[in-house]
C-alpha cells in the first residue's frame, strides 16, 4: 500500500493549523486573555519539566483527552488516545518517571474565541534525556493543535493533538519497546 507509513502534516496543514493568512480570530481575546489561554500550554510543559503533577493536571479539564497517537506511531509504537486529566497525568508522568524533559513553546496563536472557548496552535520542542545518561536523547518537534475552555478564571484543554513534524534522536528514550520497531527517520516533506 503506498504511502502507509507514518502521516506527516503536510506544509499546508502545518499553515492552516497555525492559521497562516488570517491576522487575527474575529473576536480575538485581550492580551491578558491571549496570555491566559496560552499559559494552560505553558502549565502541560512547565509541569513534566519541573517533575510538578499538580500544575500539570491544573492544565486540563477533567475529561479532556490527550491525542498523541501519531508521534508514537512514527517513533513505531502505537496507543491510544488518553482520555481523562487522571489518565493523561498518569500515562505521561509514568513515561517520564525515569527523564528529565523540556518542553519549549513557540508561535503561539488563538485562532479561535468566542471567551468560553478557543483553538489554539503552536510548535512545541521536547526534549527528553534518561535522567542518568544524557549522552542519549529525543528531540521531538511538533505541532499541538488545543481545544480551551474557561473554568472560572483558569483556561484548560479539553483536546491536545499533538502531531510530529520532524524527531531526532534514540526513540527508545521514551519508548524502551520502540527500540527495534522504530522506523528511519522520515524528513519533513
């Protein structure tokens, strides 16, 4: 079957995602209000990175889900998509138990609002490490695509999808079973 491997967005995904040729959402929140729906993105990343389960889960809303399958199909594994703050928290934290991580959030856009709720996209940078050999690594950079609703003063997700643009390095950082079953890397077309 052609063309079986992995999806990888195409140019005019990752632009339509990012929303290029639109200058801004037609009711585009505040600055303040920009600040604190990209800040639930900032809340998922800064709460791996700083080993944080709290402000990690404060990122979602109780039955959001996590869509992550693609990544882990080019990395040559599959799962599924987690479903449930619970459920994300403890599949994520249980994958970096033994990592140190960084999560770097770039080009941040609300490309929708209506002050309930927004989609946001951004590329985001992972990098993870074992804690004790960080001669080995992952480097994943991906496009999130987020689905927000306000809470009470605090945006959550309620949807991540997360798809890979480009990886770098061993995928048995994250995926000790992907080992053997990883495909070559696969540049971005």
């Amino acid at each position: 079957m052609p063309n079986a491997g992995p999806h990888l967005p195409t140019r005019d995904e990752i632009r339509r995602a990012m929303g290029a040729g639109e200058d801004r959402p037609r009711n585009a929140p505040s600055a303040n209000e920009h600040f604190e729906i990209v800040d639930a993105l900032y809340r998922f990343g800064a709460g791996q990175d700083l080993r944080d389960r709290g402000l990690f889960e404060s990122a979602f809303a109780a039955d959001a889900i996590l869509d992550f399958t693609g990544p882990a199909r080019r990395l040559g594994v599959e799962i599924a998509a987690f479903e449930g703050r619970q459920a994300i928290a403890d599949a994520v934290f249980a994958s970096i138990a033994g990592l140190d991580t960084t999560h770097t959030v770039t080009n941040p856009r609300v490309t929708s609002y209506d002050g309930a709720r927004a989609t946001l996209s951004a590329l985001v940078e992972a990098q993870h490490l074992p804690r004790k050999d960080h001669a080995r690594h992952l480097l994943l950079k991906n496009l999130y695509t987020v689905v927000l609703s306000k809470h009470g003063p605090r945006w959550v997700i309620e949807r991540l999808r997360i798809d890979n643009i480009w990886w770098n390095g061993d995928p048995a950082v994250l995926f000790p079973t992907a080992a053997q079953t990883a495909p070559e890397e696969i540049p971005h077309a």
